[in-house]
C-alpha cells in the first residue's frame, strides 16, 4: 500500500531534550516536505525536499532541521525543542516536478513541557 | 510570500443545501492550486487541484471549484451537502515562480452539516 508513515504519532517532552520525529514514503517520491498545523494558522511549511541532499527551508524553519539522505527518509529534528513547538506535524510527499498531488501522513502530535 | 485567505473559518449548511468554501490567494503569476479535506485525527486528503487547462475542476465526493484569474479566486462548491463532509477544509496554493517544492495554505474552514 503506498502511503506515508510518521513516527512517533504522540510525544511528550521536556524543554531542550532533543528528539527526531521520523518519516517515510514507499513511492520512490522525490519531493517531501514538513508541515506544522497550529488552530487558526492552518498549515506552514517547515522544511521542504526536491531529493537526496537537496532540502531548503518553508515559511517557519527556526528551531528545526532536517536531512535527507535516503530518498525514502525525510527526518525532522528538533535539537532543543521549546514549548512554542507544540504543534500537529504532517510530513508529506509528492513524485516529481508536474506531479502535484502530495500525500500526508497521519501526523505527530508533540506536547513540550 | 504568498497568502492564501479562506473567508469564514467556521461555516455551516444544512444536509442537503449548497456548500461553498471561500479562496483567494495573492500571486501575480497563475499558481496551482489545491483544496484538501481533513477528518479529525487524520491526515489531509487531496479533493482536487487546478494546474492548468480547464477553469472548472471536479474532485472527488461531488466537490468542484472555478479557478478564476481576474478575482484570484478558488472557491469550492458542493450542490448538496452530505452528513459526511462535515470536516475541515484547507486551500492551498503553489507557485509557479517558487523552486522546487514550497506550498502556502490557508488558515482552514471548518463545515459543520446541520440534519
């Protein structure tokens, strides 16, 4: 089944304690991307990825990181998460450039204390 | 940056009456553009997307929208709401000028469908 996989889907932490939230498309994508969905901002783009090492920052990058060294993985960091990152993170994918449909995956929800 | 607005964050509509989800973005250049559905606790969903040709574009569950250049408008349409719309509902926008991959959504609309 194609489709995008997000892990952990629930997280709780504490300030400064560094955690990665892992994402993964089984469609050979070369476009991924990570969203945060805050009520009444929708969703903005964090970081977004045309390939392997390719990445490039959205709309609200502070405070995150990404890699992308397999096609497959596109995982966000957070190296010293902050409780204004308490959020609902979507990452989602899309195949190549004309292809614009993306697919999301189910979401992550952090709470940071 | 771009904007993307959704006029009414909340919208209801009785079942059976038409539905009609506000868009507007601010590119100068003809951008894609992009409805999506959100169910609670899930991910969101492509309903339809406008890239080019055809102005009026149908999508899937009955929904379709009217690209229109001269309002910078994307509104979507249902003829007949069902209990199962009732969801919340995300306009998106990409531009043609933008490198790669970056999207701009709007702040939502949530439907409510009243039996």
């Amino acid at each position: 089944e194609a489709q995008v996989t997000q892990n952990p889907r629930y997280l709780i932490t504490v300030t400064g304690k560094k955690l990665t939230v892992t994402c993964s498309q089984n469609m050979n994508h070369e476009y991924m991307s990570w969203y945060r969905q805050d009520p009444g901002l929708g969703l903005r783009q964090i970081y977004y990825s045309m390939n392997v090492e390719v990445t490039d920052k959205g709309d609200v990058p502070e405070g995150y990181k990404v890699s992308r060294k397999e096609k497959r993985n596109f995982p966000l960091i957070l190296e010293s998460p902050s409780p204004n990152q308490t959020s609902l993170y979507f990452c989602a994918s899309r195949g190549w450039e004309g292809q614009e449909t993306q697919y999301f995956g189910p979401g992550t929800r952090l709470l940071v204390l | 940056a771009q904007s993307v607005t959704q006029l009414g964050s909340h919208v209801s509509v009785s079942e059976g009456a038409l539905v009609l989800l506000r868009c507007n973005y601010s590119s100068s250049v003809p951008p894609y553009l992009f409805w999506y559905v959100q169910y609670p606790n899930q991910g969101l969903q492509l309903l339809l997307k406008y890239t080019t040709g055809a102005t009026l574009v149908k999508g899937i569950n009955g929904f379709e929208a009217e690209f229109k250049k001269s309002e910078t408008s994307f509104h979507l349409t249902k003829p007949s709401a069902h209990m199962s719309d009732a969801a919340e509902y995300f306009c998106a926008v990409r531009t043609l000028s933008n490198t790669g991959n970056q999207f701009y959504f709007g702040t939502g609309t949530s439907l409510t469908v009243i039996p």
